[in-house]
C-alpha cells in the first residue's frame, strides 16, 4: 500500500493503517521520511504525557487508571509503551499489555508497544516520530509510558509536553531522582503505592528538595494508588494545572521549539551517517585497517573520513 | 597540566593522572582528541572483559571475584563501573564501590567509576575510549561493568573482546536474554546464585537454546555463586577459552576492526554535529520557527540544512 493511502486510512480510524505507520517508524525505513512529511500538517493537536519511573513502581497499572480518567473526560488517547530495545525489559513488555487489555474494546483508545532497534537516530528520533502519528490521527492526549530505565528514557521523556516521575514509598527512589538530576526532568512527581509505609516521609523528602530548586514551576506531589484507582482525579488534575502553566506562560511553545531544534540535528546526524556508510564505505575499511595496525589514531582517521566527506 | 605531563605521569602509574585521563573521556571536551591521540600508540595489550546482566544478578560480587582471580595470574588489572547516566542507577554505582573496596590498596588494581553526560558522543565513544586509558597504562585485563539495563549497556558490551552475560536462576532471566537477542553478544553464560533453586533448569534452559543457534562458538554456561567464591576460576577458565578460540580463528582482528569502524563513525558524527551547531545556528531556529507554524516538515527542514552544510 502507498504511505499516503496508509496515512487517509489511519486518519480515517483504521486501526491497522496507524499501527503500520508506527511500524514504519520502528523500522526507520526509506518511507518513513515520506511518510513522516505528509503526516506533518495535521499534527500539532495532541497533548503528550510522558510516564517514567524505576522498574516496579506501577507505571504501567498508572497508566492503565490515567487512561480511563482522561476518556471519562471523552477525549481519545494513544498509548505508546517503548522498549529502547533493552535485553532485560521484555517481561515488563508484556505484563503492560496485558495489564492495558481492559481498554482493548475501546476504540477511543489506540495501545502500541514500540521497539526501536531499526532506526538509526534511535529513540530521539523515535519517539517524538511515533508521538506525531497518534497525533495526527486525532488523538487528544499521547501517553507514552517507558519501560526500563537508563539515559534512552531521558530522552523519551524529552519529547512530552509534561513528564510524570513515578516513585514507590521505602526505596530510595527520591535520594536517587534527586542524585542524578531528574529534578529537572519531572513536572509532576507522583508517589505511588502510597498505602505503603513510608509514603508521607517521602512526600515530606521531595518537598523539602523542592524547596531547593530556583525553579519557576513547583511539581506538584500526587499520592496515587493505583490499582485502588486512587488519587488519579487529583494526578489528572496537576497535569491540566501543569498545561494550562506552560501555556500561559509561554513555556509549552518554548519546550515544543527545543524539541524541534534537538529532533532537526538528529535528522541531520542520521542522514550524514548515511551518507558516510555509502560514499566513503571503502576509504573506512582503508582507515581501519592503519587505526589496527597503529599505523594512525582514531581521531586522525575521522579528520580524513571528514576532509573526503567535503564535496 | 599539560595533557602529554598527564599521560606520561599516568604511564608511569600515578592514580590520580590515570583518574583525571578518564575524567577528560567523561567530560568529552577539547584536550580529549589530544588525550585519545598521544594514547592511541601505547594501546593494543589489554583483553576487555564486559560483565553485564538484569539487576540484581550480582555483577558486582562477580565482578570483585574475577578481578581477585585475575590477580592471582599476577596479571594487572582495570576496572571500570559505567553508568549510562540513569536516573534511578547512582545507589547500585555506590553499592559497587562499596563492595570493590577490598581491592583499594592492591596497586595492581585500578577501579573508577564512570558516567558519561558530558560525552556528546555517548556511550559509544566514551566506552571504548575509556578501556583505551586503562590499556596504556599497562592493565593487562579491563573489566567493564555496566550499570542498569538498556540499550546503552548493549552498546558497552560492544566495546569488549569477551562478554559475559549474568543472569539468575527462578528469574526468568533465560527467557528474556533469549527474546531479546542477547544471544547474539553473550559469548560466557553466567548463572550465579547457583545455589538457589531452579539453577539446573536455567542451565538446561540456556543448553537447550544454545542449541538452537548455528553460530560457531557455543557460550559456555558456568555457575557460580560469587558471594562464596565458587565457580570463579570455571568463570576464569571460561574467558581464557574465548580469548583462545577468537584468537585461533581471527575472529578478535575482526571484532576490534568491527569496533574500530563503528567508532570512526561516531567520531565523524560528533564532528559534524558540532559544525551544524556552530555554522547553522541561525538557520537552525529559523527553521525551526517555521516547522512549528507548521509551513514546512522536519524532513524537509533538514534537507536545507543538510545544504547549508556544503561548502
């Protein structure tokens, strides 16, 4: 089928057409450029909420609830739930799905797992690409929930409009996020499992870290249980407050513009790879063969490798 | 200090030389192609060992044994525990210094840490450059033990001669690795906790798999039980045969040839990346103004850009 047949079927509802343009996306083939420009002018609708968190913290029984929250509000949602193709996380692959079956009938809600191993920008390119097609087929809300942890789900989390960080009572979980910087990646810290003990103390711990930071927006603190279905209002409710901030604001535009800038590099890096693997695949093998021999250094190959790249 | 003090310093075994060298491959600023440069004649004694697994497997036990093991061939040897910058990774990281203390005062033994948020290159530059420090400075073994899971940790791998993949009996650990084609880069198996129930079973599991792949080295699967320092020298033996085996037959010219390519690629790359920064910074915003008015698409943003680039 042509891309842009594909693309008038998935607009028009077909639920396999726009889980073929997600494929497209996972594999990182030459459609997916063509695909990706025609999709491109009807994009710019949908909200993304990004779900990140340690393995065990029920991201997934989250997402499951703030799915039927935000439907209750009759606005249709895609869920993507991406693998950065992680030798370890396939088991928490498929408990999502099964996890996320009670929305199967539903057709204002679309669920696609994603790996990424065939595209070559990887997750950065990946995961806004796959954003935009649940956007321009007309969802309202793209939840795009991480599996796994690691730098890859950094970058995932870039590409949402408000990053939930899910966090379970006595782990440590909150030293951690504070450690490595996660403060500045959450918009909404949501402390789940919090019937457990231990819950207040670490609602009492972010806020006193919060304090800390000079930031203009404050995350708000949710406590959720999630499979009780409770405080899900209330996490619905600090995302809607967290919106309505950017957009006032102006920071939504702001975030949506670095976004842009970061996604373009990455186009640019990829297709000068490409261009690399093809025109100069010869004079590569050349260079490596003197690198192994010490004949020359690595970074003195790159410079020829860059010099036979100038037209 | 002059980067040539520092190598010649880290040459002659100061520690703290050697650290500040890894610090420049962390930091990936300006003296690091001068570092990697000068280095690059002094490399190509080392074997690399990379130590991966789900967490939990106890790498790091295992990791503390080996290089104990290690000593006792009089050999020396470098450690190094990289962290792909996760968020939720810096309590298992402090776990294994912790834990790697035994061998602070040995002078034969090097152990650092390594994060790699400043490295435009990533993982996949820093990795490899890293273990290159570790080589030049006489360490006849680098072992690369990598923190959290994710696709980074794969990439790590790729940097070793031999790589060792830990799993757990009872975890269904076996099942994963097989899914997620961790097949292709495990070359030693390692079940430890082999006293734990279910042990046989993921050792007949892995046999069973292993039997299913037409590749020409069959990973040998060992058990152990690093906590008790059992199985270590089985775990020794089990590198030593790969070392040979690859040898033998030229496959460890090919592997570093693979990996010297991949490398060359990245470091081009980051290059080029730098020149789209630096050259087309105002181009880069303006087009990005007019990808979000949506008058163009990010493909075609990129084409322009792309062009710009020529000279």
């Amino acid at each position: 089928m042509k891309v842009e047949d594909l693309i008038e079927r998935a607009r028009n509802g077909e639920r396999r057409s726009i889980a073929r343009l997600i494929s497209l996306v996972e594999d990182g083939g030459a459609d997916l450029a063509v695909a990706m420009r025609d999709l491109y002018p009807f994009t710019g609708n949908a909200y993304s909420i990004g779900v990140t968190g340690a393995p065990g913290a029920g991201k997934s029984s989250l997402t499951d609830r703030l799915v039927a929250r935000i439907r209750s509000a009759d606005l249709e949602v895609g869920v993507l739930a991406i693998d950065p193709s992680s030798p370890f996380s396939g088991g928490a692959l498929l408990g999502d799905r099964v996890r996320m079956q009670g929305h199967a009938t539903d057709p204002g809600v679309f669920i696609r797992s994603m790996a990424t191993r065939g595209h070559l920008g990887g997750l950065s390119l990946a995961a806004p690409e796959a954003v935009r097609v649940l956007d321009a087929v007309g969802n309202d809300i793209v939840v795009i929930e991480t599996v796994g942890v690691g730098q890859a789900e950094v970058e995932i989390t870039d590409a949402c409009d408000t990053t939930l960080v899910v966090l379970t009572p006595g782990t440590g979980d909150a030293v951690q996020a504070a450690k490595a910087g996660l403060m500045e990646i959450a918009d909404v810290y949501v402390v789940n499992k919090a019937d457990r003990p231990g819950s207040k103390d670490m609602v009492r711990e972010l806020r006193h870290m919060l304090q800390m930071s000079d930031a203009e927006w404050k995350p708000p603190i949710v406590e959720t249980v999630a499979i009780k279905n409770e405080g899900i209002d209330e996490l619905w409710d600090a995302v809607e407050k967290h919106r309505s901030y950017q957009q006032e604001h102006g920071l939504l535009e702001q975030r949506r513009r670095r976004r842009i800038v970061h996604e373009l590099k990455e186009i640019v890096a990829e297709r000068q790879r490409l261009r690399l693997e093809t025109e100069c695949a010869q004079l590569l093998e050349d260079l490596a063969t003197q690198v192994i021999a010490r004949d020359i250094d690595p970074y003195t190959a790159a410079d020829r490798l860059l010099a036979s790249l100038q037209p």
